[in-house]
C-alpha cells in the first residue's frame, strides 16, 4: 500500500497527489507534502493566449428560473478555462431543468448538481482559477469540495462574503435579476440557461 501511495504522490493530478500525500503523513508518518506542488496545466502558454483571446468581450449567461430571470456576466478576463467549462455545458443543456439544490438566505443559492443532492458532477474535474475579484453581493464561484475539484456546480452570493475571497473561482457575477436570486427557495427549478456573445466596444 506505501508503494501505491508514493506512486500516487507522482500523479499529473494535483488533488490525487495531496491526497495520497495526506494518507501517507496520518497513517505511516512519512511527509511527501513537498511533492504534492502546484497544479499542472497541460495548456502550453501559446494555446493559453490563443485560448484567452476567444472571446472579444465577456460572454452573458440568460438564466430563465421558476422565480424570473438572472443574468449573468461570464468573466472570461479572470478566469477563461472555467467560463468555457460552464459555456460547454449549458450549449449541451447541462443546466436546463436543474433545481437549484441548496439555498442559505442572505448567503448562496447553489445550483448545477444533476443528482440534486450536492453530490453530483458532470462526470470530470478541472482545476481552480483562482483570481483577486472579490465575493460580493451577486458573484458567481465555483463550488468546490478541494482544490481542482470543481466540475459543474456554482453558487451565486446573496451578500458580501469576504471569507471567501481567494478559496473559490471566480468566474461571474449578476448584472440584473438579482431580486429573482434573492427569492429563490431550495427547489426552485431553471428552466434554460442560454449564452449571449458581446461585441467589443460601443
């Protein structure tokens, strides 16, 4: 098993590393943390500019809910891998007649699992783009249970939360509708979620 463990400390995936790192430190007192590093991007830096460069402005997110709509502008400046996941998914129609599966008044509404019970993912992970925006009223992030471990849920701020600051991407944040957010109740259902493209400048 210590084999195994070391082997895994080696992984291209930064949350497998930390993980069997963690295992190896509690159960056999061995410390690999100087192994588990940063996360590796397999984007070498051209594609990444190219990558960066998609889009002329930020894209729109038109979110049609049981309580009205939310829209959303997709920062695609701050965190691009992330805004093409979620763009990915919603033109395949990940989000459309999801509920919106955890509700904390005056804190988050949390929505893109497809069991409806938290536990749910689009079947893969990616990795965190963490940036210096801060999580106020109406900021969209990524939901994460670690590092690199969010995939398609997202939650949107009900109210300032500095806590948060720096431990969840940031890829959104709500340009209108945010009275519809504020109403939403566990439960509550979407019904599209469609992406608008903007033109750069006037």
């Amino acid at each position: 098993m210590i084999a195994a463990l070391e082997n895994a400390c080696n992984d291209q995936w930064r949350v497998i590393r930390s993980e069997a790192a963690d295992v190896l430190g509690s159960q056999f007192h061995r410390d690999c943390q100087g192994r588990v590093g940063l996360a590796r991007s397999k984007v070498e830096k051209n594609s990444f500019r190219r990558l960066f460069h998609r889009y002329p402005a930020n894209p729109r997110a038109v979110i049609s809910t049981s309580r009205g709509t939310v829209t959303l502008e997709l920062l695609y400046d701050r965190a691009p891998m992330t805004v093409n996941n979620f763009i990915a998914l919603t033109e395949k129609g990940f989000y459309d007649h999801r509920l919106f599966h955890r509700v904390v008044p005056n804190f988050v509404i949390q929505d893109g699992c497809p069991r409806g019970d938290g536990w749910g993912g689009p079947g893969y992970t990616i990795q965190c783009e963490y940036n210096r925006v801060p999580y106020e009223t109406g900021t969209v992030g990524m939901a994460l249970s670690g590092k690199d471990t969010g995939g398609s849920q997202y939650f949107i701020t009900l109210s300032p939360q500095p806590h948060l600051d720096g431990r969840y991407t940031v890829f959104g944040r709500v340009v209108s509708g945010m009275d519809a957010a504020r109403q939403m109740v566990r439960g509550d259902s979407i019904l599209t979620v469609t992406i608008q493209y903007q033109k750069e400048g006037p």
